[in-house]
C-alpha cells in the first residue's frame, strides 16, 4: 500500500499546492472561533465578581474562588482529553453542538436553582464540559481544512479567539451584572448568548462541501496505532505536555487569579473594585488577541517555524512583565500599569498557538487531535494547582503578591523547558 502523503506531515507540505482547499475553510474558521471564544466567556465570568457571589452563597472568597474557578479547571481538562480521541471518529460538527450544548443549557439554569451551593456546584461541573469538544476540534480542523502554510495562523487565531471570550466575559459579566440589579445567578444566564451564536453557527456546516483531507483515513488500525506509539515514544512528545502545563498555569493565574489582586480591597489586594479590574484584564485580553493573530507570521517569518525559540521568548517576557505587578511603582501608575499589563498579555499569546502549529506541523492528521486532546487536555489540569495554590497562599498571607511570585517562576520554568521542543524524528522525511 502506498504511503498516502496526507499521514506524512512532510510530504504532505511538498505536495500542498495540489491539493484543493475550499473557500468554505474560512467559515469552519469562524465557527471555530466563536465556539473558542464562547467557552472562555462562560468561564471567566464570575472571576472579578467573586466577592459577591462569595457574599450570596455565604461563604468566603477563598472557597468561592474555588467552585467557580478551580471546578472548571478541574473538569475542563479531563472532558478535552477524552474528546482528543473521539474527533476524528465523531467530526467536527457534532463536537462543536455537543460542546455549544454543554455550555448553554447549565448556564441558563442558573437562575432556576437560586444560591442553593450543590445545585451551583453540578452546574459548574456541567458547564466545562463543554471545554473539550470545542478546544479538540481546531488542530483536527487545521490539519484537515488547512494547507501547511496557513496552519499556524489558524493556531494563532484559536489563542485570539481564547482571549478575545476572556475580554468579552471581562466586559459582559460586570454589565450584566448591573443590567440584572446585581444579580449574579441571572448574570450567568446571560452568559448563554455567546454560545448560542457559536451553536446556530454549527448547524449550518452541514450543508458546505466536504473536507479536502476527508479521505485522509486510507491507513488501517494497525498502522494507526504504529504511528501513535511511535508519536508516544519520543520524549518531544512529553515535553509538549509539560510546556502546555506550565503555559495553562501562567494563563490560568493570570486570567483567574489575578482579577481578584486588582479587585478586591486592601491589604488584599490593590483595591480598584471590579470595574476597574474588568478594564485592565480587558487590556491584558486585547494584547493577548493581538499576540496571538501576529503568531502566525512572527513564527513563519521571525522565527522560521523553530517552537522552542519562540516559546522561550514568550515564556521570559512574561515572566518580567508579570512580576513586576507586583510593584507600587507599577500597579500604583496607571500609565505603566496597562502597558505593562498588555506585554504580559502579548508574550504569553504567544506559546498556545506555537504548540498548535507544531502538532499540525510535525504530526499526522490523524493524530493531530489524539496529541492536541492529551497536551491541552494535561495542560489544563493546571489550573487545579494554579488556582489551588494561589488560593492557598491567599488565605496564608493575606494578600496576592505570594501567588504573583510562584506564577513567574513557572514561567521561567516553561522558558528552559521549552528549549526541548525539537520536532519529532518519527515523522521526517
């Protein structure tokens, strides 16, 4: 049986210009894209708010911090991994309705179980759910939808759309929050919109033209399997895991933890109550989304498409950015504290898509979301220790600033582990 080019990543780039991609890509694209941003909307909603949630469930900030933030953190990873190993087998649009689904529905229940803490607690394992049968779906779509070249702007433009949800939920939730007289169960609620833009979205794909790399699964089990051992054998592999753990650390901390430094009050934290917390992580969000679509070119043309260059630089200029929060020079000057803030934002949008476009890059198709599902999927798993630790340090010594430091050392951490990140010898040619 001939090697089909499209299970040899190398072979498959020399013989891209044969091989027809439909404009209809574009679309795919952009459903992607709003399911991405969808999700992260529905997570980061109830971040800077958590001193009133705390305050209606009637408990402490730390736990509250806990179910709303940590519960996703915990259950997001576990449902990317599993979805990792079905989409290749379910597709692409049943994975994106069963995770728009997943999103919803829990969410508009909200108001209906009131602050009764079990009910909040099931509907916030139900809602991550949703995280993995989106997140599973966009190196699958690169791989298959995308010649080689346009892959790691796809890949930049996933991290854009992560961060453009983080920005919009900055944003929504806090006027919502006021749209509804401060009530956060219905503030939930209208979290569902995004979503539900992403799931109308999906039903349309259907009825487009078929993948141009659909007739990509010639190979047979058995060869499959070969391939995925061989994928598993070489220690590249686990570096990818370990650098997207470190990554979804910092970002986690960032995102979940660090709303709260400027929100709550002093000595816990800066002070600036939830509005002004909201604008600045909006500006971190809106660095990251410009990070995040400069990607693409930054690695092809800057960086040659070497990952582990351009992950060390992104892990180290915000490991010195974010630090320096920190510091009363800094967080008490507005003028330094939002660029700052947007060079944190901006360097860190810089690894996700990098390990995006590696796996699309250096793997078969047909493993792309196998390895994406366990690298994300592991990665995620990050936000336990982050948010678990952070809150630890929280209750311990009053204050943030501890959290700020740990996160900034696993930054330089993922900086040297990232000079590992060299492409797989399985699959040269």
């Amino acid at each position: 049986m001939a090697e089909n080019i499209l299970d040899n990543p190398a072979l498959e780039k020399a013989a891209a210009g044969s091989i027809h991609y439909p404009a209809f890509r574009w679309y795919m694209m952009l459903v992607m894209l709003v399911a991405t941003a969808s999700q992260t909307v529905v997570m980061i909603a109830p971040a800077s708010m958590v001193e009133f949630i705390a305050h209606s469930l009637g408990i402490g900030v730390g736990p509250t911090t806990a179910i709303m933030m940590g519960i996703w953190n915990l259950i997001g990873p576990a449902g990317t991994i599993v979805a990792g190993f079905y989409v290749h087998r379910v597709g692409i649009t049943k994975m994106l309705i069963l995770g728009s689904l997943l999103l919803i529905i829990p969410s508009l229940l909200y108001p209906v179980v009131g602050n009764n803490l079990p009910a909040i607690v099931v509907l916030r394992v139900l809602q991550p759910l949703g995280v993995g049968p989106i997140y599973a779906i966009a190196v699958t779509m690169a791989a298959t939808w995308f010649p080689p070249k346009e892959r790691s702007m796809v890949a930049g433009l996933q991290g854009f759309a992560t961060s453009l949800g983080v920005a919009v939920g900055f944003a929504l939730a806090p006027a919502a929050f006021a749209a509804t007289h401060q009530n956060w169960l219905a503030m939930m609620a209208c979290m569902a919109v995004v979503p539900a833009i992403g799931f109308v979205m999906s039903l349309v794909i259907p009825f487009g033209p078929k993948a141009p790399q659909a007739k990509e699964t010639h190979l047979d089990a058995a060869a499959m399997q070969k391939d995925w051992k061989m994928a598993t054998s070489e220690p590249v592999f686990y570096v990818g895991i370990a650098t997207m753990f470190l990554l979804c650390w910092c970002f986690v901390s960032l995102n979940d933890l660090t709303p709260g430094y400027f929100a709550v009050s002093q000595p816990m934290g800066v002070g600036y109550g939830p509005v002004v917390a909201g604008k600045l992580m909006a500006t971190v969000q809106v660095a990251f989304m410009i990070g995040a679509a400069a990607l693409g070119p930054i690695f092809e043309k800057v960086f040659k498409e070497n990952a582990r260059s351009t992950m060390t630089v992104g892990f180290l200029f915000f490991a010195i950015f974010v630090v320096s929060i920190n510091f009363p020079m800094v967080y008490g000057n507005m003028r330094v504290l939002y660029p700052v803030l947007a060079l944190a934002g901006f360097f860190l949008a810089w690894v996700i898509p990098t390990g995006i476009a590696f796996v699309t890059l250096h793997y078969p198709a047909h493993l792309a979301g196998k390895i994406n599902g366990l690298w994300f999927g592991i990665g995620l798993f990050a936000g336990v220790p982050a948010i678990g630790l952070g809150s630890t340090l929280l209750a311990k010594t009053g204050n943030y600033h501890a959290s700020i430091y740990v996160v900034t050392a696993v930054a330089v951490v993922g900086a040297i582990v990232a000079r590992f990140m060299v492409p797989p010898k399985s699959f040269r040619c």
